[in-house]
C-alpha cells in the first residue's frame, strides 16, 4: 500500500479538504500512474451532494484522469514506465459477460466497477483522480498520444467519449446535420468532434451568450432556444440531435426538430421522469435513444481521433484548493468549458 495526497469531500454535500488514502500495491496487471491532471465532470458535484442517491464517503471525485505510469506489475504488456496515459469513469468490469466481450464495459452486465464512489472486485472502496497517484488494471487504462497536451486530454477520458460515442454510433459525418444541445463541459466537447467528423453542426443553447465561442469550435449555425421561431425555423431539420443538458426539455418539441427518421440521443439526464405523446416518434419513425459514456476500446478510439484532429478540451486549469469554488462555478454555468486541476498542488 501507498499512501497518496488526494482531496476528498468527507460527507455528503461536506466540501472537499485535502486528506490522505491508501493506494494498494501494484499487482500482476496493475499500472501506477502519477497522476498529472483531473478534469472536474458535472457528475462529480452530482456524486458529493448525493444527487443520484446514497454515496460512499470518504469520496475523492474524478474520472477524467491524465498521468505517466511510474510503475507496472510483472504481467502488463501494454504499457511501460513513462507512458502517457489516461483513466475515465471505470477501472474493473467482470470481462465475461456479453457486452464486456463486445467492448461496451460501461454496459457490463454484472456491473462495471466505477472509478469512485464504488466498490472493486477485491471488495475495497475506489477512489478517483483527484489525488496524486492511482493503481489500474492496464485494461482499463488508455494511452494519451503525443499530439495532445494532458491538461487538455484529461476531459476527453468521460466528456471527450460520452459524445465521440453516440456522434459515432448515430452517423456523424458528411451530409449530416447534427445539432448539439447545450454549450457546455459536454456540448463543447461535441461540437468539436462532430465538427471533425464532418458533419454540419448547429448549437442549440438557452441563449446566445457563448456563440462565438461555438462558432470558433466548430458550429456552423447557433441558435437560441429560449427563442420560441427557432423551433419553428428549424423544425424537420436534423439528422441526429444530441442532448447533454440535464434540465427538464420539452422533448416533443425536440423530436419535433429530426428529419424523418432521425435520432434525439441523450447523454445528459434530467432527475425527472418525461413524459410524451409517442405520436412525436411514430410519425416520422423518429428514435429516442440513450448513450454512457463509452467502452475502453472506444475511449482509444476518441483518444487518438482527437489526436488526429488536433482536438483538446477548452480548460480552465485550477489549483487544487480552488476545487470547492470551482463547483459553485459549474453549478451556475460559468466555466468555459472544463475545470482541470492540477494535481502537483495537491
Ligand atoms: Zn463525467
Ligand atoms: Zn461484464
């Protein structure tokens, strides 16, 4: 065992103070990592205010991790000491059951071991990316390319996947209409690889306080939907709608957006159940879909896409006693796109 630095809040909605925990020796498959940098996920805040339901505390947040290995267990193959790597939302799966064997870990069907706030298979509390240091199996670990910097590359590990994976799965691409909902940690994210992937991008945010930005990331149309005529100007015009806003949509009306045949996927979960008039599907063949964020091989897969495309996320990059402030700032919607922390002020 290692004893490590990290921030953790103590109790449910408590702030995060700094702490120490135990990190377990690096067994046959494992990899340590020296963790460099860890974006703060919206989920995080979820997670420490028990928003999603009962929490294991002490709990140290972050999936979106990004470090050099230090040290690897006798039986790893696929990394070396040095290594740029990086860990999102999960470290273990069971590896037998029918989607782990298809590479979709995230849809295990006995459960994929979360970074934090879960309990390993070894039965032993996770604990994620906001400390110095942590243990993986080499499986559930990614390699970061050269071509991205690892304060930018570390949101790609939760954002980065949770829209390369749907944009991939639904068709983005040449001749396709995409629209991204929401302009923030995960819209952002969106825009850009959609944008990369071809497709033509239009931004649906409440309002048009961050159109330029979105123009500059890629979008080439941005609309205000607080503006009831966008609806009416767009209506029938997407292929693929994603979704990453949280708060209550009126999804009619977004439905009401697709081609025939079209898809609204969401990755992005308002707490209340919806409901709607399934007339807005059957008419025209629309799909409401779902997507988490990825498999380990896609998370590659997004890693070395982004590479290619010279894609990072847009940072802001705090020191580690500013984490507390810094979800206030989430919580009202003002950080541009990402916080990171940098985990040397740990
Ligand atoms: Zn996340
Ligand atoms: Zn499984």
């Amino acid at each position: 065992m290692t004893t490590v630095a990290a921030y953790a809040a103590p109790a449910a909605k408590a702030p995060l103070e700094r702490t120490t925990i135990e990190r377990r020796a690096v067994r046959e498959h494992d990899v340590l990592i020296d963790i460099k940098f860890a974006g703060i996920c919206h989920s995080d805040i979820h997670q420490v205010r028990e928003g999603w339901g009962e929490a294991i505390f002490p709990m140290v947040p972050g999936h979106e991790i990004a470090g050099v290995v230090s040290e690897v267990g006798p039986g790893v193959t696929r990394f070396k000491v040095g290594d740029r790597v990086g860990v999102g939302c999960m470290v273990d799966s069971c590896r037998e059951c029918e989607m782990c064997r298809a590479g979709k870990e995230q849809y295990c069907l006995n459960g994929q071991t979360p970074t934090y706030n879960g309990i390993g298979r070894d039965g032993e509390p996770t604990y994620g990316g906001y400390s110095e240091k942590v243990v993986v199996d080499e499986n559930f670990v990614v390699r970061i390319p050269d071509g991205i910097a690892l304060d930018v590359a570390a949101p790609l590990l939760c954002a980065g996947i949770t829209l390369y994976s749907p944009l991939k799965r639904f068709g983005a691409g040449p001749g396709r209409k995409v629209a991204v909902v929401g302009m923030g940690g995960l819209g952002h994210m969106g825009v850009k690889i959609a944008h990369a992937m071809g497709a033509e991008v239009t931004v649906l945010s409440q309002s048009l306080r961050k159109k330029d930005d979105g123009l500059r990331l890629g979008a080439d149309h941005y609309y205000a939907t607080s503006d009831p005529k966008t609806f009416e100007e767009l209506r029938g015009s997407f292929d693929l709608i994603v979704s990453t806003v949280s708060a209550p949509l009126d999804f009619a009306a977004y439905l009401s957006l697709l081609k025939p045949e079209g898809t609204l996927a969401n990755v992005g979960a308002p707490e209340d159940p919806i409901s709607l008039n399934l007339f807005s599907l059957i008419g025209g063949g629309r799909s409401l879909a779902g997507s988490m964020i990825g498999g380990i091989a896609e998370t590659q897969e997004t890693l070395d896409f982004c590479a290619e495309h010279g894609i990072g996320a847009e940072i802001e990059l705090i020191a580690a006693s500013e984490i507390n402030e810094a979800y206030e700032r989430v919580e009202n919607s003002d950080v541009r796109y990402r916080f990171v922390i940098d985990t040397a002020t740990i």
